[in-house]
C-alpha cells in the first residue's frame, strides 16, 4: 500500500505488488490507533470473565518461581551466583515469558485473525506489533512485583549490587520483544502452509529454555556445553538483566554482538517474509 497526501488530504492505493525488501513500516504508523485498539482488545479477551483477572500476571511468574526454587535450588541445589532464589528465577521466568509469548502471538498471527483480515485491509503487521507491545505491558506489571522483592533485599542488605545501566532496561525489552516476534514471523510465514509447525514450536519452546540461561546461570553450565548458550540469541539480555540488576553475571564483547547480529537478521527476515505471504495467505489457508 502506497500514502499519499494531496490538497491536504491522505490517499491510499492498495496495491497487490510489494517491492522485494520493503518493510511497510510507514503504512503502520499510519495505524497507530488500530494498533492502540488492538492491545486493548487483547487485553480485555485475555481477562473476560476471570475471577482473579490481571493477578494471574503476577501469580504465574510466582509459581514458576516457587516451583524452580524447590527443583533448581533446593533438590538440584544449583547455585545462582550469589542471587536470591525468589529475584533469580523471577527474573528469568519474567523475561522467558515475555519472549516466548511474544513468539507464539506472532507465530499464530496469521492463523489466530483470518477473520479479521478476510474483511478489511489494513497492514497485517499491526497485529504482532501490538500483541508485542501488550506483552510488554503485562511484563511490566510482573517488574513492579519484582521491585517490591527486589528493594525488600536491598534493605535486608543482601549481596545486591545494581549498576547505573539499569536505565537501559527498555532497551532490552526492545531486544528481547524483536527477537521473539522476528521469529515468531518467520515461523508464521510457514504455518500457513504447514500447520504442524504451530505444534513443534509449542513442543520445543519449553525446552529451548533449557539451554538458555532462565533457571540457571552461565557460569553453572558443563564447559563442553556452553557453546549453546553461547550462540543462543537470548542469553545475553537475560544476562544482562542480572549483571545490570544484581550485579551478577558476565556477557563477553563476542556474545553481545553475535547475540544483537541474530536478532537483527531475525527481525529483518521475519518482516520481509510476513509482508510477503500476507498477500496470499487467505487463499492458502
């Protein structure tokens, strides 16, 4: 779709044909307030008719936490560099599910809105945009539960040490929220003519998790493995959460660049594919 403004007025043509590596991004911001509408929607479909409502961002963290510090700290008595078990594995729970949301919401984009985008235009990367930055609303409300965690240490006295570069905390849930929906409009882009992909993304997402550091640190895993943490693009921010919040922690020069490198390749790829297939995928589906 092309926008154009003459004698003051805007004037869209919807065309089918889309250059090999435009990325639409005008057109979406033109969209802002669909993409306002939408995160609300989802907000309010998530909780409807739901006794506990927007607790259960807060309880399903708790409970993942609860339950990693009797499997993780207690039974496999796995150390956490110093951490308290209740901010580390909030922490990692917090942000692994803020990623692997993030993914799963872009990859079922396509199937999850059919009926929306049989019946009238607007750019579809809206739609994982704003389940994006929804994620990220509810991410917050789950960081205002840590705080109360984390300050109560802080007075307790405990081995805490924040460093000034907690101010680029948005950055990462940028990072972050990029390199899940990248992903997750890669893996959409095939769902379309695969629908078996949808299951294997939900069968290996928890186990991905396993080879990133969420319940554990790096400095805890087998050398001999360490080459998969290594590579795995979601390592470094949730390590630098913990270097910039507890100052805990270490992410090489190498891990950092390989780590954003992947994301940008990602999100690129993924973006290009989606607006690709966004044209046909009705026919397909």
């Amino acid at each position: 779709m092309n926008t154009k403004e003459k004698n003051g007025q805007w004037t869209q043509i919807i065309d089918s044909k889309r250059k090999l590596f435009e990325l639409g991004l005008k057109d979406v911001a033109h969209y802002r307030d669909l993409i306002l509408m939408f995160i609300k929607r989802d907000f309010i479909i998530t909780y409807k008719q739901s006794v506990l409502g927007p607790l259960w961002y807060i309880l399903q963290p708790l409970m993942s936490t609860v339950m990693y510090t009797f499997i993780f700290g207690n039974l496999a008595a796995i150390g956490t560099d110093g951490i308290p078990y209740i901010l580390f594995y909030f922490a990692g729970s917090m942000l692994w599910t803020y990623f692997s949301n993030s993914l799963l919401s872009a990859a079922n984009c396509f199937l999850d809105n059919k009926g929306v985008f049989d019946k009238v235009y607007f750019p579809r990367l809206c739609v994982p945009i704003s389940t994006t930055v929804g994620h990220i609303l509810r991410l917050l409300i789950q960081f205002a539960c840590l705080l109360c965690f984390y300050i109560y240490y802080l007075i307790k006295g405990n081995a805490i040490h924040p460093s000034w570069m907690v101010v680029l905390f948005p950055l990462l849930l940028v990072w972050i929220g990029c390199l899940g929906t990248g992903i997750g409009l890669i893996i959409s882009s095939l769902t379309t003519k695969y629908r078996d992909l949808k299951t294997l993304v939900q069968f290996s997402l928890p186990l991905l998790m396993y080879v990133t550091p969420v319940v554990y640190p790096m400095s805890q895993t087998p050398e001999n493995l360490r080459v998969f943490f290594y590579f795995n693009p979601m390592s470094a921010p949730i390590e630098f959460f913990r270097i910039w919040f507890y100052g805990a922690g270490a992410v090489s020069t190498n891990m950092l660049i390989i780590s954003i490198a992947e994301t940008l390749v990602v999100l690129l790829l993924g973006v290009l594919l989606f607006n690709r297939n966004e044209r046909n995928f009705v026919d397909v589906i």
